[in-house]
C-alpha cells in the first residue's frame, strides 16, 4: 500500500480522511500512484495533472521522505520508504507571490 497525503482543498473535493492508501502493481512511480488515485478517486481528475498531457498542474508539488520529487521522471520509482508505506508520498499545494 502507498499512503498518500493531499492539500485539504483535494481531500474536500474527493472527501477523503488527511491520508488515503493506495494499492500499486509492481514498482510504484509517479505516475502509478496518481494513475491509482484518480481511478480510486474520479473527482479528482485534472486537478493534479492535466487531463490530456497529464503533466502536473503549476501550483502542486511532490514530496517524500524529505525530498523535494515534483521534478522527478514521472516513471522513476518512489523512494524505498514510500514503496514500502513506511512514508507517505505529499501531494502540497504551492504558495506564490512576494
């Protein structure tokens, strides 16, 4: 299982608790575990990538095991802790401004 934590603006949308778990076949990556979470959670869809190019939204960020991931490969794998649901993987809302 892969804990995921979302922004509470995406937990009210999908009216999920703070951290859902989510089933991945094989070696979880980005990709997997966002494809898994809009499947489990259709509401969800287009608002972490977009939905044709499926590239993350600008004001969302990936995090994990104290690691900044949002630039990552989509398909490279999670780190170890998150594959194993030691860590969760953070979905973050990004602040802009000055």
């Amino acid at each position: 299982m892969i804990r995921v934590v979302l922004p509470s603006h995406l937990r009210a949308l999908a009216q999920t608790p703070f951290e859902v778990e989510i089933e991945v076949a094989g070696r979880p990556t980005q990709r997997k575990v966002l494809d898994a979470l809009e499947s489990r959670y259709p509401m969800l869809c287009g608002t972490i990538r977009d939905h044709v190019t499926k590239q993350r939204r600008p004001f969302l960020r990936f995090f994990a095991c104290e690691e900044d991931l949002t630039h990552e490969e989509p398909d490279a794998p999670l780190p170890d802790a998150v594959a194993s649901g030691a860590e969760p993987l953070y979905v973050i809302g990004a602040i802009a401004g000055g």
